[in-house]
C-alpha cells in the first residue's frame, strides 16, 4: 500500500507526505485522487476539512478519505502537492534515518 497525505497549513501552503523519490507513482496517485475527487457526491465535502489522504492499494486502486476539504480546494491541493513533488531533489535531501537523534538520546 502507498499513500499520500495532504494537509493545508495556515499560511495557505500545502504540506505533502508522499514517497518522492517514485515521482511516477506519486502522479498516478494524483491523477487517479483527482478523478475520485471530481466524480464525488457533494456531501463527502465539508468547508472545515484542511486535510486528506490519497492511498493506493496492492491492486492499483486508488482512494481518497473523506471528508474532503471542497471540491475547489481539493483540486488545488493536488495541484500543488504535484509542483511540490516535481521540485524535489533526491540528491538534495537529507538521510533518512529511523528515529532522530532526540529520540535516540
């Protein structure tokens, strides 16, 4: 199973968890978020939600969770997540370790 989780922040900023590194998937998922989102019946929406999860099953079925934030803004979330991914550098980032240094003592 993969996901991603999109979350507005209060600066108006999308933060995006998603495996980066696999860019090709990562846009699958969005693209396939994005037809869910649109063919969505109106009362999965709520104008409250600033935040959602886009997961991808062992099959290649793609869902999203609900509530969703409205539809608009959903969409634009997604857009945004997608410019997030295509700027990350792999070669830039920082290791990846299991547990940080405070929580190792």
């Amino acid at each position: 199973m993969c996901r991603i989780g999109l979350t507005l922040t209060d600066k108006n900023t999308v933060d995006v968890g998603a495996p980066m590194k696999y860019k090709e998937l990562c846009y699958e998922m969005l693209r396939a978020a994005r037809a869910v989102i649109e063919r969505s019946p109106d009362h999965v929406f709520s104008i409250k939600q600033r935040s959602f999860a886009i997961v991808m099953g062992k099959s290649g079925t793609v869902d999203v969770s609900a509530p969703l934030p409205h539809r608009e803004m959903a969409v634009l979330m997604l857009e945004r997540a997608r410019d997030a991914i295509e700027r990350f550098n792999d070669e830039k980032a920082p290791e990846v370790r299991a547990f940080s240094d405070k929580v190792m003592g």
